[in-house]
C-alpha cells in the first residue's frame, strides 16, 4: 500500500506526515495541476496549468473552450495513471474561477465529479 501524502503538506498528531484516502488525494493531485503554473515547480518546469491567468482575461466563449481544452490537456498529461478525465467545464466569474472534473479514477474505475474555486 503507498503513502497517499495529504496536500497542503502537513504533519498529523502523531509527528508523521499527514495521509489522506484515495479520493482526497486524487482530488489534492488535481488541484495541484489546475492551480500551480508553470514554471513554479523547480525540477518539473512545465507541471501545472496556466489557468490563473483566466481571472484576468476578458470572458468569451472562445476563452472557455480553449480553456477547457488546455486544463484537459494538462490534467491529462500529469495524472493520466491516476484518473481518466471524461469532461472539464471552466467558469470565470469577476474575479472568481470555478473549475469542475468529471473523471474516472483508474484503480476502481469509480466515475467522480470534483469542484474548484479560486478567487483573487
């Protein structure tokens, strides 16, 4: 059985590092994806996605498809061994970002929904 390391990194009650089941960490792994960008990871210079910088573009149809697009790509590419991403749908509101996966997760092949909002 692996360690399934809670994000935020943190320290348990016991002085050991902080776990969190399955689901908790696929949802923790995906937001690490949609909310860190590139080039803030020191020896993975392209993790992340670029989506933070939606909070400050002007809406459109065409901004969200091809945001929608992006954020698949992303989740994709870093956690394809982990879930299969049946559908994104991307909302910017103000200054409000909300982000929500449908996906399966591979191990039980369990289909979840997963919701994210960030605001600035």
């Amino acid at each position: 059985m692996s360690l399934n390391i809670r994000y935020p990194f943190s320290i348990d009650g016991r002085g050991r590092v902080a776990e969190a089941d399955l689901d908790d960490h696929i949802r923790q792994l995906i937001e690490q994806v949609l909310f860190t960008g590139p080039g803030e990871r020191v020896n993975r210079p392209t993790f992340g996605s670029e989506i933070q910088q939606l909070l400050f573009a002007p809406n459109s149809p065409e901004l969200a498809a091809a945001t929608q697009f992006m954020v698949q790509g992303a989740l994709e590419q870093w956690l394809e061994d982990v879930i299969q991403v049946e559908a994104v749908e991307v909302e910017s509101d103000d200054s409000r970002l909300t982000v929500t996966v449908q996906y399966i997760k591979r191990r039980t092949q369990e289909r979840q929904l997963a919701e994210f909002t960030r605001e600035v």
